[in-house]
C-alpha cells in the first residue's frame, strides 16, 4: 500500500532520501477518482524509474465560472485502495494552501500562449493558466526525472511539454496512448457522470473517430466527424478540427499533410467529453 503524504516537508524528507541513493523518480499527476487510465500511467511510470509518486490535487486554477470544481469526484480512501497492487510509492495528496501558500485566487498563473487559447482554451478561458502553474507547482514539490501523462488530454500534454522545454526543467515528459472501456469510450473521471442513456450516446464520439481513421485527409476526416456527431442524437458538439502534432495548430494544406490530430469536444446530456485521434495519410 503506497504511503499517503500532505505536507510538503515529509515528501521533501523521502525525496531527499531516495536522490541520496541515486534512484529516480516518476510523478503522475491526477486530480484523483482513478481509473484504469490511471493505472495505465502508474504502469508506464514504474518501468521509466524506481520511484513512483502519483499526486492527486483537485486544483481550483483549472475551474471556470460555472464549471464542476465543488462537485468533482473526491475519494482519496477509494484512490488509495485502487494503487494498492501498483508499484505506486507514494500518493501526494496536498492541501490547496500546500500548493498556493499566498492563496489560489491570488497565485500568478503561467502563460499558456495562443495555443492555450485555442479548442479547450477557447471554451473554457483561464484552463491552461491554470493547468500548467498547477503542473509546474507539482514539479517544483516533487522534482521528478519524468512525468506521465495521457494523450486523450491532448492539447494539456501539449502544452505542459512545450512548457517544460521552454523552460528547461530537465524533467522528461511522456505520453501514454489513450485507454478505452469496452464500449470504446476514452477512460475519464467525468464518465462517472453520465447517465446510462448519455453513456450510450456518448459512444458516438470514439465510433466517429474511428470513422475518420479511413479518411484520405484531414479535411475529410474532420468532415467525416463532424457530420457522425451532428446527427448523433443527444450529442452537442463543441469543436472539431485536424491540428498538426508538432504546433497544434490548425491543418490548413490538408493535401500535404502526412499526420494530424484529430481533436473532437461534445457534450452528452450535460457532459463534455473530449477525444482525439492519431491520424496517418498516404501510407
């Protein structure tokens, strides 16, 4: 069972312990109500370094007006007993005056740029603000040698990579393929709330990407998507759009293109769920 850890001076403690015996450290960051996404991460964690901390942190940044801060899933006891057979060492669970000691309605937050601006920053303004300030928080506690991170949060992985390239924190990030549940719906703490018609209307969403996979170019795939999801009962979509991986920018000259992100956003019922895919051309 991993050890539960609170406070910024026990994990600084154990740290110290391990960098003096020459072991390296994995951090997965989660806002906690784990899944087997997670545990896919743990996994990947445990074969990158010898140490593995998952830290679980609702974190208010990331929450705009409206949004489901006081309601988000909290079950550390549940989340504890989930990592039980993992190679997970320790669960930093932080207290918010932890990770913003001035305060978070006062903490300055990093800068996504213009990509953070787009799709989930477009929807939800300040997201990523708050995504990475978050993030680089977690590092500065934990000073990892790798942190995990799933790619259905493509555009967060994307920006927490160039975040930590732009400012040289050595920290070495990697993604893990996005898992499914046996209806295909990529893994998420938000499923739980889904009712068992919107779940069903939810399959939509990986259905349609998978759609896409057959498409001869990014125009035609988000075409392809587009069009499944409108005419999905009970789907309400936000965005779709093809980006490229390197810049998650928008596609422009689809028939050049050898690889695009397809990115997809929508609601079932009252729930936004996001889902993206991998595509490859003219192979």
């Amino acid at each position: 069972m991993p050890a539960i850890i609170h406070t910024l001076g026990d994990l600084e403690g154990i740290r110290e312990a391990w960098r003096s015996a020459g072991e390296s450290v994995a951090l997965v960051p989660t806002m906690g109500s784990l899944h087997e996404g997670h545990k896919a991460l743990v996994a990947e964690a445990g074969t990158l370094a010898d140490r593995v901390v998952v830290s679980i942190f609702v974190n208010p940044l990331q929450f705009g007006a409206g949004e489901d801060f006081e309601k988000y899933p909290r079950s550390l006891a549940e989340d504890e007993a989930f990592l039980a057979d993992t190679t997970v060492d320790i669960i930093f669970a932080p207290d918010v005056d932890v990770v913003y000691p001035e305060g978070p309605e006062v903490a300055p937050t990093l800068d996504a740029g213009a990509v953070g601006e787009l799709y989930e920053g477009a929807s939800r303004p300040g997201h990523f603000a708050g995504v990475l300030t978050v993030v680089k928080r977690l590092f500065d506690c934990v000073n990892p040698d790798v942190a995990v991170f799933g790619r259905k949060d493509a555009q967060q992985l994307f920006l927490i990579e160039s975040m930590s390239n732009a400012m040289k924190l050595g920290i070495r990030i990697v993604e893990v393929g996005t898992v499914r549940d046996a209806d295909g719906l990529a893994l998420s703490s938000r499923n739980a709330y889904l009712s068992p018609t919107e779940r069903d209307q939810a399959r939509a969403i990986p259905e349609a990407l998978e759609t896409a996979s057959h498409a001869d170019n990014p125009h035609e795939a988000v075409r392809v998507v587009r069009q499944a999801l409108e005419s999905a009962p009970g789907i309400v979509v936000d965005y779709v759009d093809a980006v490229d991986p390197d810049t998650f920018l928008p596609v422009f000259d689809s028939e050049m293109v050898q690889h695009a992100h397809l990115i997809v956003a929508a609601n079932a019922g009252s729930v936004r769920l996001i889902d993206n895919r991998l595509l490859h051309f003219g192979q």
